[in-house]
C-alpha cells in the first residue's frame, strides 16, 4: 500500500493536456489519446478518495473545444457518455460523488441525461467529491456569475453595497466547494486556458512534462509532495 503525504491540499484542480501529442508519438489517431486519457481518470480518482482528498475538479471539455473538428467533439462526448455509464456504480460503492460545471446545456442531451443520473446515483456519497468541468470557460462562468448576481439585485434579494469577493463567490458555478489549493497540469504547458480563473488565485502549480495518459499515481504522488513543501503566504509574511 502507497504511503500517505503530509499536509494534504482539500481540492486539486487538474488541466489533462497532452492526449493529441501522446497519439501523434505512438502514430494513433487523436482519438485514442482521448481514450487513453479517459483511461487514466480511475486510478488518479481512486486515489484521491483513499488518501482523503476532498474535491477533485478536472477539465475534461473546454469552451474552447467546441471549435474543435466535429469528429473529434462527437469521439469526447461519446467517451464521456460511455466513461459514466461505466464508472457511476464504482464511484457510488467507493462513495464517490460526481458533480459537474459549465455551460452543461451545450452538451449533446443524451450526455446530459446520463450526467445527471450519474450525479443523482453518487448523490449520498461522503468521500471525495469528483468535479467534471464541461463545456467549461473561466471567462463564461464569470460572465454568468455576473449575470445571476444581476438577478438576485433586480429582485431586491441584495444590495450592491453588499458586493465583495465572498459574495460574488456564491454566484459561481464552484459556489459549493472551497478554492483548489494545488493546480496540476500535465505535458508542460505554462498556461491556465481558462480554467477555474477567478478560484486559482492562491492554488500552488505544479507542471509536469508527462502526457495525461501517462500520468499516474506515482506522478500524483510526486505533485502531492511538492504541494506540501512550498509554504503558502497567501500575501502575507
Ligand atoms: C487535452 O488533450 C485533453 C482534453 C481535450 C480534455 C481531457 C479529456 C480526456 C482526459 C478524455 C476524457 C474525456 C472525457 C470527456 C471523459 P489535447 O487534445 O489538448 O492534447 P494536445 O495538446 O496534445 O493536442
């Protein structure tokens, strides 16, 4: 059994980048780089809920993926659909719950449907909470903060006088979980693509040069034992 690191963050943030490149290396199409990755999702999950990490967001559909071809959109939206329907009783019995952010209305209904009865199935699970960011933009959730904040003022429900971080914070679509404190990203990229923007303002980040599909546990382990030796000041001394 793997040794358990000190100093544990509650909520690591995962960008997976790398599928295209680790096809291309191996001469395979794209899509099966995204199914290796898919792939890869379950050990880097198992782990998490048995160390006793508590939130796991991972970026598995950009905004900015639907400008991808078609055929690759359509591979995605299958592998998540097939990726769901496969895991969900696991999660549920390792009492893992399933939650989701983004614009979840642009994805195909068929995915949408088995989303939500993927979450209603790990509903009561009280391990780790795993987070699918989908069809998911930093700058769009922001903007629709924006709006529900709007709202909530029209309907006489607060006063501006009562804007300030905290409360806009409630008005995102991460309103129900802390802040990630450890931002992974794989194949060495230096860059947030829009991801989780106004909530990574103090996450620590790590940067591996490993493609997603070939990122595991020991890689988690090692991005674990980085996060607990820096020292976060949080803008203090
Ligand atoms: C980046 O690789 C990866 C994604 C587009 C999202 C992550 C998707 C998976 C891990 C597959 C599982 C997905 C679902 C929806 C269950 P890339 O194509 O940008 O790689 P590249 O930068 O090397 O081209």
């Amino acid at each position: 059994m793997a040794s358990t690191p000190s100093n544990l963050p509650c909520h690591v943030a995962v960008i997976m980048d790398g599928n295209g490149r680790w096809a291309k290396e191996r001469g395979l199409p794209r899509t099966e780089g995204h199914r290796a990755g898919a792939e890869k999702i379950r050990a880097i999950v198992e782990e998490c809920n048995r160390l006793g990490i508590r939130y796991l967001t991972l970026y598995a559909f950009s905004a900015e993926n639907w400008r991808r071809p078609q055929n690759e959109i359509r591979a995605l939206m299958a592998l998540l659909e097939f990726f769901l329907k496969r895991e969900t009783s696991d999660l549920a019995r390792n009492g893992v719950r399933l939650q989701a952010i983004g614009r979840l209305h642009n994805l195909p209904e068929s995915c949408q449907r088995q989303l939500h009865a993927s979450m209603e199935a790990t509903a009561g699970g009280t391990g780790l909470t795993l987070v699918l960011a989908l069809s998911y933009g930093g700058r769009e959730e922001i903007v629709d903060g924006i709006k529900s904040l709007f709202r909530h003022i029209q309907e006489g429900h607060a006063d501006i006088a009562m804007l300030d971080p905290e409360f806009f914070s409630k008005h995102l679509y991460t309103r129900y979980y802390p802040d990630p404190d450890l931002l992974i990203r794989t194949s060495g990229e230096m860059r947030l693509s829009n991801f989780l923007l106004w909530q990574l303002s103090y996450a620590e980040i790590v940067i591996t040069r490993k493609f997603w599909p070939d990122f595991g546990q020991e890689d988690l382990h090692a991005a674990l034992e980085e996060f607990a030796s820096r020292q976060r000041r949080f803008g203090g001394v």
